[in-house]
C-alpha cells in the first residue's frame, strides 16, 4: 500500500495483475466487441475510430467486471459479513450480480430519484437495495455508517485494486484486439475506469495516449487530476455514472502519472454524443457512455491521422433521458 497523508492507499495493479483477473472473470463477463465505424471517421475528421461496446456486458456496463474479480477474491470471512457500497447504478448492478454469484449479501445503497431502471436491476439480481440522500457522495456517509455499525465489508466504489484490475481487462481486450491504437478516449466519474485502461495500455504500449472525459457540471476529478489536490465540487450533470462530487486520492494519482489528457464536456454535448452514437453505430449509450464519444468531438482537430477507440461504457439510459437527448437533438 502507498501512504498518503495519514491515509494508506491501495496498492496499484500491473499488467499482469489485469491478466490474471481477465483469466478469473471471463467465465463470467463478455468479452466485447471493438467495431470500426466509417461515420466516426468522418465525424471525427479523418481518423480511424473503433468503440470498445462494454455497452453489450450482460449488465449494460462494464462494472461487472470489477465486480466479480472482486468478489472473486473477496475472504470467506468477509463473504459471510456481508458487502455495502454506494452507486448510482451501474456499480451497484456489478455487486448484486457478483454478490449472487458467490452467495453474498449485498446491500447498496442510492440516492433518491435513482435511475428507475438500474433500481429494478440491482434488485431482480438479488441485490438489497436503499435509498439514502441526494447524491451518490451523501450515500456513502450511509454506507460509512453501515460498515461500523454493522459489520459489512464496505466496497468503495473508486479505490479499490480489486475492482481496478477487473475493469482494466478491457482496455488489455483494446490492446490484444488493436495493438496499432493511438488514442484511447474512457469516461471519468470515479476513475476506476480510466486507471485501469491506462495501466493496461500503457504498460503494453508506453506511447499510446489514454484520454479521460468528464461533464463540466461535476468536475471535481478532472480539477483533482489538474491541480494534484483532491477537490469537493457542486456536482449536477444529467450523466449517472459521471455524477461525482469529489475527487479521490487513489484514482487521481494512478491518472496523474498514466493519463495523457482530461478534457471537460458540458452535458449537452453528452446528450449530442447520445443521439450520434444512436444514430452512426446503432447502439444506445447512456450519458456516460457517450462520454467518450463528446470527448473525441471536442479533440479532433487533433485526431487526423491517428488510430482512436472511445469506450462506449455503458448503455443503461433511461426512456426518460433518451427522449430528452432525442428532443434536445432536434
């Protein structure tokens, strides 16, 4: 573990750590598709631009990754305890689903006015799921409380290496499937995401550029990221899985050290990524999962040339927030 301040932080994955959790995951999570559209290379003027369909996980999302390499290896005794963690969705679906895989109890705790589809999820797949605040940071003074007072196994929902190494076997399915990748654009809300995607590529291919994305209206990891102190921030952007109002010690120095930019996009060039990756790769993203997409739209004047993958993270958007994209696009 690394010290920082009075605090010890998890240890960060390697290389091999991914590899050795994409062998322990794959019977249980799929591996996606990376598929070239001749639209985005156009769009993007002139690049050659793939997406990394997580969206096509079984859950919608690629959490369930993290999820069950950490349930995986989680200990007997902390199986038997008992997990708690926060999550505005796609998270919480992870761990209900590992959980159901191993036997564990799993409670989760969301915000009120949680995505209405997610809440559905998290409990067909078993999950215990309460409501608690007004966002996903005022869940985790919830969660903090239930860990002490309860006994269970509190899962972080950013800084935790477990969770890391699971979903950075998909950036390792990037480089095995495209060793020639320039860039690689991945959303930001806690950062566990990105980290993996970084330590993965670059550890296998120093110069390729790992870009982060995330909404101007919760900024606070790319303001972390930016000035090396963990900020708290007003957080309102209309994308779930970007929704984070704090940035956090482990995740921001990994991205510090491995990321080779963050750019900021205001939520509606979110709700434009949603429509245009609807309408060019016939795949629906949720926000988040499109932030990639907003993300390489805002960079492209320096794409020309250069081979791109966005990670299209997630899918789970509501018929609510589709309609909304959907009108706002026209």
């Amino acid at each position: 573990m690394l010290l920082r301040g009075s605090f010890l932080l998890p240890r960060r994955p390697t290389l091999l750590d991914i590899r050795k959790a994409h062998a322990r995951i794959l019977p249980h999570i799929t591996r996606t598709p990376l598929h070239r559209y001749l639209a985005l290379d156009e769009l993007l003027g002139g690049a050659e631009v793939w997406v990394k369909h997580e969206n096509h996980q079984r859950l919608g999302a690629f959490k369930m990754r993290g999820g069950v390499n950490y349930m995986h290896k989680l200990s007997d005794d902390d199986k038997r305890a008992g997990v708690v963690t926060a999550s505005t969705g796609n998270h919480g679906q992870s761990i209900a689903f590992a959980a159901g895989l191993f036997g564990v109890q799993a409670i989760i705790i969301v915000p009120e006015g949680a995505n209405p589809g997610k809440v559905a999820s998290m409990r067909a797949l078993g999950g215990d799921v309460r409501f608690y605040g007004r966002d996903f940071d005022e869940c985790r003074q919830e969660v903090e409380r239930l860990s002490k007072e309860e006994g269970y196994r509190y899962i972080h929902s950013a800084e935790e290496s477990d969770l890391i190494e699971g979903v950075g076997t998909y950036g390792l399915e990037i480089m095995d499937d495209l060793p020639g990748v320039d860039v690689i654009f991945v959303p930001i809300g806690g950062g566990s995401g990105a980290c993996g995607t970084a330590i993965a590529a670059k550890s296998i291919k120093p110069e390729v550029q790992v870009i982060g994305v995330q909404s101007s209206a919760a900024p606070a990891a790319y303001e972390s990221w930016r000035t090396g102190e963990m900020a708290t921030l007003p957080m309102g952007t209309v994308a779930e899985g970007l929704a984070t109002g704090v940035g956090f010690d482990y995740t921001i120095d990994i991205l510090r050290d491995l990321l080779s930019d963050f750019v900021l996009v205001s939520d509606e060039e979110l709700k434009k990524a949603v429509v245009l990756a609807l309408e060019h790769t016939h795949n629906l993203a949720e926000h988040a999962g499109a932030a990639a997409l907003a993300g390489a739209i805002k960079s492209k004047i320096r794409l020309a040339g250069k081979t791109v993958v966005l990670v299209q993270s997630g899918g789970n958007l509501s018929m609510e927030h589709l309609r909304e994209a959907l009108g706002a696009s026209l």
